[in-house]
C-alpha cells in the first residue's frame, strides 16, 4: 500500500536524520519528499488520461522461488481504465513500486484461481479502497470466481471494520470497499465471450487448457486498434491461435519442458521424490516457449513476450535453453518478460 510506504519511508528519514537535524531541515526533507511522491501519484494517474494503451507486466514469473520475477501480475491502462490481469504473491506492492494508478483501479480478471495468480487480490482489493477508489472493485473470473471473493471478502473484512473506525467514514468510505464477483459464461467452447466493455476497452475470454484447472481462461483486449493476448496458463491447444489472431502483443506464458525435466530428474537423484514428482507433473499442463512460438507464428502475433517464466533464470544458461528453438519456429520479435517491463500501443483508429 503507498500510504503506508509513504508513512514507512518517513519514519526512516526520520529515524536516520533525527539526531543530526534540525527541525526545519527535517520540515524542509519531508515536504521534497511529500511533493516528489505526490508528483508521482499524479503522473500515475495522468495514465488514466493517455490514448496509448499500456501493458506493464508488474509479475514476470511462475510459483517457483524466484529473486527477480514475481509471479503473475499483467496490468492494461486504456481508456481510463486500469485492469490487472491476475494478482501473484507480491504484486500489488510492484502495482505502486511501478508508479501505477492503484486508486484508479477499474477491475481485476482472473484467469484462474492457483495461488500463483491470485495471493494479492486481498492486497490490491484493499489498497485500491485507501488509495480513493471510487467505486466497489469489479472481479472477473471463470466459474468459482464467487468463491474466491468470498473468501478473500471475509478474511479482510476485519481490517475494513478496524480502518472505518479508525480513520472515519469520510476518509474510507464503506461504500466503496467492497469486491463485486462477475463469474465468466461459455456457451461454446471454443468460442470466445465479450464480458467486459467499457470506454472502447474490449475485453473477451476464451478457455484454456490448464486441466484438472476447469475451467481456466485467457483475455484478449481490443482497444482502437489494438489487440493485446494473455493466454494464462495452459497448454498448446487447437484454439489458442484463433483467439491471439493478429495480436499485436501476445503475452503467453512459458514452461521450459527441457529445463524442468532436468531440475526433476536432479530432484529424484538428490532424493527429493515428492519434489521431482510436482516438477514431472507441471509439465502436462503448460506450454513450452517453442510452443509458445508456433502458437504465435500461426495467430501473426507482432511480439511475443513470455510471462509466467518457468523455470527461474538464474543465469545465462537457463535463458537460453528457455529461449532455444523459438526463433526457428517464429518470425516476430520475441521478448523475455521482465517485472517492471512496459508497452506502450498508439491508437490505429
Ligand atoms: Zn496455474
Ligand atoms: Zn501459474
């Protein structure tokens, strides 16, 4: 939550400079550091005003440990509206780490609901309400989504109850703090479903397969012009290349088959049998980057960027066998995803 980060970082200037300070040296610190946070938050929510559309991928990486990916977290910024697409474990901190309009949060869209992709839907459910969100927070999501609100809703509401007796109505109004579950119909199976509409910001749903994960889905925005795919997790299936046709940006996610089966078989000869197992069992319902790439090549993807980056790529080594083969199979230009990463599409109409 900035508040608090905002509250955090001044109690260390505080503690660093108050035995060598004056007063109105300490005034003087805390108003520049006060204007310059402000300034930022208003540059941050300028976004919401922007004709480009923006991608910023605030988490990289899968469920594994990982020092530089957190996992899934993918924001769009387009005709004022902020969605996140997933929430991993550490990600609403990155939202404002990432200079990004966290009071302007519009909605969130799950694509399923393994602990990886939705850990910080509390976190970012209550950050926005602090930060001034304006309404009660939109959570779309395949069937089950009702329950993960739920549950999400009722560990936090506690904390809700102890904020609006302590800081006042006024300041965290309990009409805007609550979540709102938009469970996800398919009619047919491979057909993609418009669920979400709103200020030229077109946001269609389509099945993955991620089994026994059912149902589990992927998003295609459409935003003048622009076409931008995450596929969440799944395999190679027969459609996913319909619903990525001629995006500009596919963000797919990507399981090294090589990689894993390595780090299980070390795993099994390290005796680590339960560990080894997981690693084996994970590969059946991912998708290889090469995969990833003929899925791309077939749909005319512009750019293909990788998210949900698994294994983690702890040096060179690792990065390219992850990236080994893709070019072969793919003419477009190939992205590692990075947290922190940003997209900025023009309007075409
Ligand atoms: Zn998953
Ligand atoms: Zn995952």
């Amino acid at each position: 939550m900035k508040r608090a980060w905002i509250v955090l970082a001044c109690l260390s200037l505080v503690a660093s400079i108050a035995l060598s300070c004056t007063t109105d040296q300490l005034n003087s610190l805390m108003k520049k550091r006060i204007k310059s946070m402000l300034e930022d938050r208003a540059q941050a929510m300028e976004m919401l005003e922007d004709p480009d559309m923006h991608v910023i991928l605030v988490g990289s990486g899968g469920p594994l440990d990982n020092e530089e990916r957190l996992a899934s977290c993918t924001a769009i910024i387009a005709g004022g509206e902020f969605i996140v697409v997933d929430l991993g474990a550490g990600t609403w901190r990155n939202v404002n780490l990432l200079n990004l309009p966290s009071g302007g949060l519009s909605a969130v869209f799950l694509t399923h609901f393994h602990s990886d992709h939705i850990a910080d839907l509390g976190e970012a459910d209550f950050g926005s309400w602090t930060q001034a969100r304006k309404t009660n927070l939109d959570v779309y999501g395949p069937e089950g989504v009702d329950r993960v609100v739920r549950g999400f809703s009722m560990a936090y509401a506690l904390d809700k109850k102890y904020r609006i007796a302590h800081h006042g109505e006024d300041i965290v109004p309990p009409g805007t703090s609550a979540m709102v579950s938009h469970t996800i119909h398919f009619k047919d199976p491979d057909e993609a479903v418009l669920f979400f509409d709103r200020n030229g910001l077109k946001a269609y749903a389509f099945l993955v397969d991620h089994f026994p994960v059912v149902p589990a889905v992927g998003y295609r925005f459409e935003y003048k012009g622009n076409v931008v795919v995450i596929t969440g997790d799944t395999k190679k299936t027969p459609t996913l290349a319909k619903h990525a046709k001629n995006a500009d940006i596919l963000i797919s996610e990507g399981l090294s088959m090589r990689a894993v089966k390595v780090l299980s078989d070390a795993l099994a000869e390290a005796n680590q049998p339960r560990l080894s197992k997981i690693m084996k069992d994970v590969m059946n319902y991912h998708i290889d980057p090469v995969q990833a790439g003929e899925v791309a090549q077939e749909a005319g993807a512009k750019k293909l960027v990788f998210n949900h980056v698994v294994p983690p790529i702890i040096n060179r080594i690792v990065k390219s066998i992850f990236l080994n083969g893709v070019k072969d199979v793919y003419d477009g230009e190939i992205i590692l995803g990075e947290d922190g990463m940003r997209f900025t599409l023009a309007p075409k109409e």
